[in-house]
C-alpha cells in the first residue's frame, strides 16, 4: 500500500497511521511510522494514539520516551489519550509531571472527565482558567454520581453556556430520576437541538414511562436517526417490540447504532424469528456479536460459539455476547467461566457485561454468586463500574426467584439510586409466586402510584388476591 501512495507526505502517511490504528492493525500502523522519512509532532501523536487505542501501554510509554521534540504539549496530549482509552494510572503517572500550571484545559477535561469524583472536583479547583468544556465535564462527572444539586450550582455558575453544558445538565437530572427539573430545564434552553429533545426520550423510558418518552418525542419537530434511536430503545426497554420495530422501518437512514438496538431489542424480548430477519437485511458491518446473541435466543448455541470462536479480535462487546448467549440459555456456571477467560485475557468489563454476568446468575437462582458479583464489580476490577439501576433490578430479580421477598423489598427502598417501576413489579410478580399477601398488597400501592395506567399490575394483584384465596 506504501508503494501505491503517489507522492506520499507527512499528512497522508498520518492519516495511513490513524486509518491502521483505528482498524486495530498496528503492525501495519507501525510499518508506514517506521517508513517515513520525516516526522512531525502530529505523526508522533498518530502511533502514540494507535498503540494506547489497542491497549500497547509498554509500547505507548517506550515511543513517547523517544520523541526528539521535549514540550509539554506532548505531555498533555499523552494524558488525553491515556485517559480517553482508560488507561487512568497511566494518566495520573503522566499528569504528576507537570505543574497545574502547566496542565491544559483540554488535558484537565479528559483527566476530569475519567477520573473518580474527588479526584475531578480536585482538578477542576485547582484550574484558575475554566472554560465551557471543562465546566461541562465537571457537570458530568456530579451527574454520574448523583449530586444533581452540585452539577446545578455548577451549571448556574456558568457564564457562558453552550448547548452542549445545556444537554449535560439536563441528562444530568434524566439520568437521576428529577424528569420535572430536566424537562423545566429544557423548556428553557435558548436553541434546542436534537440530542436534549432525545436525552428526554431516553429519561422518561428509562423511569418505565413509555407513553410519556412517545409524547415528547411527537414533539421533536424534526426527527433524525440520534432521535428515532433513542424512541426505538425507549420501546425496547418497556418490551414494546413492535411498537420499536415500526419506528424502525419508517426511518429514513439508519446507522450502527440503530440496528443493534434493534436486534437487541429482539433478542432481549424472545423476538429471534425478527432478529435474523433484521440480521439479513443488515449492511455488511460488524453484526457478529448480534448474531452470537441470536443464534443463542434461538437456542443455536453451538453456532454462537463458532461465531465467537472464528473473532480475530474479541472487544468487551464481543466477550458480553458470549456471556449473553450461554445466560439466556441456562448455562450460568459457562457464562461465569466465559466472565472469568475475559478477565484473564485482560479485557476490562463494563456496565453490559455485568448486566449478562447478573442475568445468568439470576435465571438459575444463584443467590450468593450474584451478590458476589454485583459487590465485586465497584471493588474487585481494573475498571471500577458503579451499579445502575438495571442491576439493582437482576438482584431483585434473583431474590424474588429465591423467595427472599424481605431482602428484595429492602434492597428496593433502601437503593442508592432511585427506584423506577421495574423492581417494584418484579417485587410484585414474586409475592405472586410465593404467596405473600400482605407484601404483595404492600408492594402493588406503589407500583400504582408509579404506573396507574398499566391494567397487567391489577391483574398481578388480582391473581394473588385469588391465590391466596384458594390456598
């Protein structure tokens, strides 16, 4: 490919580096960097990003060391990177080399942006300049861990804010439950694009209002494929899969991302006829980690494992289909082990990964196993995940099946995050299987509250009432 390049200089034998380093062929990246007969700071940039990109941090280290050019801008630049692939001690080891002082805003916002709580709001202090990014990153990271009233105050303090501050702020209140406040918000925001109308749709979807997620998005005056996406998961979630699938088939243009919504939403559902059918008619991208799951949902699980088998190179995604595939399946002690072989292989897991991880545990009742794991996944991993509320609902799930109703009841009320209608239904649908009345009753006023419109949680109740009666 280096011969066929015509009067090749240092910008195209860059953007070379970049292609090969995005595309995970680093052998090929390094070639066309070894190649070149001059090098400028930009192509330095180029390998050191290629290689923290696929994970060579020895390699990242060894070739900053031999830049010829000793600026602290290559400095910053090399915290960036470390900290936007996840390599934060890497980034920390390169941020105790320079002063604060020294350190630019754009490396202050990517240190604050993947670094603990403490360690933001120390950086951002320390900062005697901010800008719109960073005070927008510091937003995020109070977001993230549920200080609503910290990110306001930062927000407010804003004196200039772009509609990007305007949409974290207002995640920002989705992701934490206040809908009231994020929608208020919103309805004050100068100029509204797509991404808050779509940040809104996600909110009320993931608070299990699904009618509520369809009213605002009829609103969205014009409707792209960040929107559609977001409405197609919005049913996904609430198990809405036809409703999802013709939002769906009326979008224009769809993407990567919208179609493996779709699949999951699918496959997630016991919908594998409409999974392979949407799997055929996908364009020729990277769909084997949907195909792993759906071969399995159909209970082809030999077929999901020659899939997974045949990756040339297997992304937390990819180990997370596995995972999926042997859970849905009943095969919790092969899930765990695939979870264990993708630890030892050094791949970090994420918050989809301990949802599969849960997922098999509670489908086969394994109490101890899923506590075990849902306390390990904020102590025991390289890359700390902090619980959401989709695992708090695999634990409730798993003691229900278990019958520990007073734990699961407990774990429901006592939750650091705020509860949607979810576990409180599962809590319900096991006072059903095990005949608790008077929790039952207990636990279906609040469901009530919560979703009055839902005639299956009456009919819950109902079931238990008549249970009950006949025992």
């Amino acid at each position: 490919m280096l011969d066929n390049t015509p009067q090749a200089n240092c910008v195209s034998w860059t953007a070379m580096i970049t292609a090969y380093g995005q595309r995970g062929q680093i052998l090929d990246a390094k070639e066309v960097f070894d190649s070149m007969p001059e090098k400028d700071v930009v192509a330095w940039k180029a390998m050191l990003t290629a290689y923290a990109q696929n994970g060579h941090l020895k390699a990242t280290r060894e070739l900053y060391e031999r830049i010829p050019v000793e600026e602290e801008g290559v400095a910053n630049f090399m915290i960036i990177v470390y900290a936007q692939n996840g390599h934060i001690a890497e980034a920390e080891t390169m941020l105790d080399s320079l002063t604060v002082d020294n350190l630019t805003l754009d490396a202050c916002t990517a240190m604050i942006t993947a670094s603990s709580l403490d360690r933001a709001r120390f950086l951002f202090n320390s900062m005697r300049h901010r800008d719109v990014m960073l005070s927008t990153a510091m937003i995020a990271a109070c977001g993230d861990s549920g200080l609503v009233r910290e990110a306001r105050d930062l927000f407010d303090e804003m004196a200039v804010k772009d509609s990007v501050a305007w949409t974290t702020m207002i995640e920002a209140y989705a992701r934490n439950g206040y809908l009231r406040e994020a929608f208020d918000l919103f309805s004050q925001m100068p100029r509204k694009c797509v991404i808050p109308w779509s940040v809104l749709v996600a909110g009320y979807a993931r608070a299990g209002n699904s009618y509520d997620s369809k009213d605002i998005f009829d609103r969205i005056p014009e409707h792209n494929v960040v929107s559609c996406t977001a409405m197609v998961h919005a049913y996904a979630q609430s198990g809405h899969v036809c409703e999802a699938r013709a939002i769906f088939d009326g979008m224009v243009h769809r993407d990567k991302s919208c179609w493996a919504v779709m699949v999951a939403a699918c496959t997630q559902n016991n919908y594998p006829a409409l999974a392979f059918d949407l799997l055929e008619k996908m364009p020729e991208w990277e769909n084997l980690n949907a195909m792993i799951v759906a071969y399995a949902h159909k209970g082809c699980l030999d077929q999901s494992r020659e899939l997974f088998n045949s990756l040339e190179s297997r992304d937390p995604s990819s180990w997370t289909a596995m995972i999926e595939a042997h859970a849905c399946n009943g095969q919790s002690k092969e899930a765990l082990e695939t979870f264990w072989q993708m630890n030892q292989d050094g791949i970090d897991a994420d918050e989809i990964t301990f949802i599969s991880v849960l997922h098999s545990c509670s489908h086969t009742g394994m109490v101890e196993k899923s506590l075990h794991q849902f306390v390990s996944m904020s102590s025991d991993h390289a890359t700390e995940v902090e619980p959401a509320l989709e695992h708090y609902h695999c634990i409730v799930d798993v003691l229900c099946r278990a019958g520990h109703l007073e734990e699961a009841e407990e774990l429901v009320t006592r939750m650091p995050l705020e509860p949607d209608c979810v576990p409180w239904t599962t809590l319900l649908g096991g006072c059903r299987t095990h005949g608790d009345l008077e929790r039952g009753s207990r636990v279906a006023s609040k469901v009530f509250e919560m979703d009055p419109r839902a005639a299956a949680h009456y009919m819950l109740l109902c079931n238990i009432y008549v249970e009950g009666e006949v025992s």
